[in-house]
C-alpha cells in the first residue's frame, strides 16, 4: 500500500476534472458526499491536505482515502465513486417476536 506522501504526489499529478465535480455537487445534496467533493476542490484549488482537514474537520486518513481513490481508478472513475451514496440495509422480514409486538 503506497504511504501518504506517495499518495499525494501521484494526486498532485492527476488533471483535475472540475466540470464533472461541479456536476455532482449539483446531482447529490447529501452532506457527506458534498464534504467528500469538497475536499477534492480544495486541494484542486491549492490548498494543503492539513489545511482540508482543519477546514472541514476530517480525519487523516479519510482524506487520503478519498485521494487514493482518484490515484487507483482515476479522476472520472474516482470522482464518481466518491459522490456513490451509501447503501442503506435492505429492510428483511419481521422476526417473530416483532411481528407478535
């Protein structure tokens, strides 16, 4: 697994995508996606990983993380797999107990 400031070079050497960022901002209005691409925008936009992580109040690792995804599949590929809602558990059948209550 490659360290952290490896990480941060190969990001620093990705073209960044902002027409496709801008439009999933615009498509997800969830609070959690939006921080993710938020994130993405700033170091775009110059700003220091530590300078993301006190602006937003992440944690280290999440915005490696989030970083790493663009480095291994690419921005395109990457910026899609951030905005992907998290899937909610599928709702299974009542057990007895609850159907009884």
């Amino acid at each position: 697994m490659a360290k952290p400031h490896e990480i941060t070079r190969k990001f620093e050497q990705l073209s960044p995508n902002m027409e496709l960022l801008d439009k999933l901002w615009h498509k997800y209005g969830l609070e959690y996606i939006r921080t993710r691409l938020r994130a993405i925008r700033l170091l775009w936009q110059g700003y220091s990983r530590q300078e993301v992580i006190e602006t937003l109040d992440i944690g280290h690792s999440t915005i490696i993380r989030w970083m790493r995804l663009l480095v291994e599949y690419g921005v395109d590929v990457g910026l899609r797999r951030l905005a992907t809602p998290k899937k909610a558990p599928k709702s299974g059948k009542l057990s007895q107990q609850q159907q009884a209550a």
